[in-house]
C-alpha cells in the first residue's frame, strides 16, 4: 500500500476544516494523532509539559500493523535510516555462566527483516518533523482544568492561558493528567503487574554493541542494551514486588535503596549496574503496570495511547499500538461529524487490539521477567532450543497479536 504524501488532499471533504482539537502529550500517540487529525483538515495544537520533543531514550519496536500506519505516514525512509539493528540477546544464569544467544526475534514475537527498532526519541523526532509549520505546538505548559459544556471544551493551562477547543485529546501516558481530570484518580483503572523497575543510563565497559545481554533469578532480571560501540548503554534492573512502593515514587533515595537491596549479588555485572543506578542522573523508575479503562471517551474528551491502555513494557508493544490507535482515532473523527460517534467506533475497532497485545504481559512469566523457578527454566529451555536451531525465526502466535486488526482506509 502507498503512502499518503505530506502535499495530499485531506482523506474527508466532509472534515469541518477549522474544527479545533487540542491534544496533549508530544510523546508517540500525540504527533501521530496530530499528524492525522491535520491530514484530516482538523486545526491540531499540542500542548507538552516538556521544554522540547525529548531525544534519544531506549530502543522500541514498531511491529505488525504499526508498520503500515508508519508506512502511510511516509516516516519508513526515516526510521530505516534510525534503526538500530540489534542482531543477539544473549542470556546468563543467576552465577553469570551463559544460557543461550538469539536473534531477538525468536523471543520478541518480531518478524525478522521487517520489524524496526529505533529509539524511542528517534520515533518522535520522525512524528514532530511532519508537523513543523502545520500544527501549533505549547511546551513547558499543561492543562490545569477542563469545562467540558457540551458545545466545547473551555481549557485553561498551567500558564493561566485560557483556550476553548471542539476537542481535547489525552495522549499524555500512562499517569494521563486529562484522565485524572476527566475520569478522576489512577487508580481504578490502574492495574499493577507487580514488578518494579529503574533503567538509567552507565558507561559502555563490556563490550557490547547492538546487542543485548540479560541475567535473570525468579522474579528477577538485569539487562544492558547497547546501540553505537561509543554510546553508553541502558541498563534495566526489574524485580518482583508484592506491593506498589509507594513510599519510593517522590524519594530518589529509597528508590536507589529499594533497587540496591533487591540485587545483593556480586555475579555477572551486577555490582557495576548497581554503581552505575546509585550514579546515574537520568534514573527513571516506575512499576510495571496497565490502564484498563470502562470507556476512552467522554463527551468531548478522549483519551489515546497509554492513556487509554498502556500495554506496559514487558508486552514490547506500547508504541505499536499507539501509532495504530492515534491513526484510527484521527480517521473516525473525519469520517463521522458527530464526535460520540467517532468515538464508540474507534473503541470498536481498537479496543480488541489494545486488549490482545495487553495480555502479552499477563500471561504469566515473560521471557524477560521469568516468575518462579519452574517458568525461568522452562524459558530456558526454549532458549536452548532456538539457539541449536529448534525455535522458529519468528514469534509464532505473538507475531500474530502484532497484526490482529483490520486497518481501515480512510482517504
């Protein structure tokens, strides 16, 4: 299938042109959505609490059916050139001694040669770059209430600048301010996976490049990524942990500590991760976690990407599926003037896939985060497996959750 070309007529003649929409978060489902919505004919502002587009970050895949939203964006030529092309993961025991090594495909449900892998900052500069001179962006700003009237939707900013838009869009993560403001507080429809997790940034002192390298005990895992040979690498540190800790979200230093004391070992490169956590000045640490909402929408409002059904990382598949939802959001509201109906059809077609990609992560152990003893050696084994050849070169039934919906056409 072609791609639409930025000089394109919009998909809709029917699309109100001036029909106002504001949208918040500039992360991956904000400018894919803002892309559309302008391709639509829609006057698109995107407001971000950041100074700037944030650069760099982790890699992320773009796989299955995101590749042809991508595609018809016309982004492939800059994401092929920022594919970071990791060729082997490589696991060790709990002593340090050395499972198996794979082509990451074999245990990430990839397509080999098709999927793309690009950092996460790389994706977003490839999405703002399409809307530079076209939609209006508000950064170092957020919103600070919302008055929904039923005509419009009355905004005021962090700023004290007051707006009123036709729409307002919450693509702003997984702890979505616009989902507090319009649903209430996270934790309804907050589901904790019960893991905890910091990835920083350390020193490239172990040889690694394009690879990745990941020890793992039950319920625990550490992991290096390397990209370029002269860049540092990121490292993960990921553990089991009953309760949420909330006493450690606002302290750095019961963070470092709760991390420290969960990874006492002296094997593999254990001690140098946890130097270089104690260290770093970009840690970021989280629980690993989902959004399951009763509804994405209300009245003028909706909510898109993490905010509407944050995956979590341990499905690999957050980008993904923001890229497909931002696409079919921004296509439903110029096939349908009335906004409620635009609405309910993009939950109906999206909705499914969202919760197929969400189960990736709740199916037990994963190959990253092994559970208990008996998950971590059957993982192990199928390790063992791929490397002398007996796994498939792909995901199998995985690969088929990337691509489990009808993408529709909307040109």
């Amino acid at each position: 299938m072609s791609a639409l070309s930025p000089s394109a007529s919009p998909a809709s003649a029917s699309s109100p042109a001036a029909r106002r929409v504001l949208v918040s978060g500039a992360s991956i489902a904000g400018p894919a959505l803002a892309y559309w919505l302008d391709r639509h004919g829609f006057e698109v502002t995107v407001v971000e609490k950041a100074p700037t587009v944030r650069g760099g970050g982790y890699a992320i895949d773009i796989r299955g059916v995101a590749r042809e939203v991508a595609d018809r964006m016309g982004i492939m030529p800059a994401l092929r050139a920022a594919h970071v092309d990791s060729r082997r993961l490589s696991f060790v025991d709990a002593a340090g001694e050395p499972i198996g090594s794979v082509r990451p495909e074999q245990v990430t449900g990839g397509a080999a040669g098709l999927d793309l892998e690009v950092r996460r900052g790389d994706l977003a500069t490839a999405l703002t770059d399409l809307l530079e001179g076209r939609v209006e962006f508000l950064f170092n700003d957020s919103i600070a209430t919302l008055d929904d009237d039923g005509d419009a939707v009355h905004v005021e900013f962090d700023s004290g600048t007051l707006r009123t838009f036709d729409l307002v869009i919450g693509a702003d993560g997984l702890h979505s301010n616009t989902r507090r403001l319009v649903f209430g507080p996270e934790e309804p429809f907050h589901r904790y996976l019960g893991h905890v997790f910091a990835g920083f940034t350390l020193p490239n002192e172990f040889g690694l490049v394009r690879e990745g390298a990941i020890w793992n005990e039950p319920g625990r895992g550490a992991a290096l990524y390397a990209h370029e040979p002269d860049e540092d690498l990121h490292g993960f540190l990921v553990f089991r942990n009953e309760e949420v800790p909330f006493t450690a979200f606002r302290n750095p230093g019961a963070q470092r500590a709760l991390v420290r004391e969960r990874f006492p070992e002296r094997s593999w490169h254990l001690p140098r991760m946890v130097e270089g956590m104690e260290k770093a000045d970009d840690l970021f640490f989280d629980i690993v976690s989902q959004i399951h909402l009763y509804t994405w929408s209300h009245g003028r409002v909706a909510l898109a990407g993490d905010a509407a059904h944050a995956t979590s990382f341990l499905s690999g598949q957050g980008s993904s599926v923001a890229l497909v939802g931002a696409y079919v959001l921004a296509g439903e509201l110029a096939r349908h003037s009335d906004h409620e109906v635009a609405f309910a059809e993009y939950e109906r077609i999206v909705r499914p896939f969202a919760e197929r990609n969400q189960a990736l992560a709740t199916g037990g152990g994963t190959v990253v985060v092994p559970g208990t003893r008996e998950e971590l050696d059957a993982r192990n084994a199928m390790l063992r497996a791929a490397a002398a050849g007996g796994a498939p070169e792909d995901g199998g039934a995985t690969h088929g959750v990337h691509s489990a919906i009808d993408l529709p056409r909307y040109e």
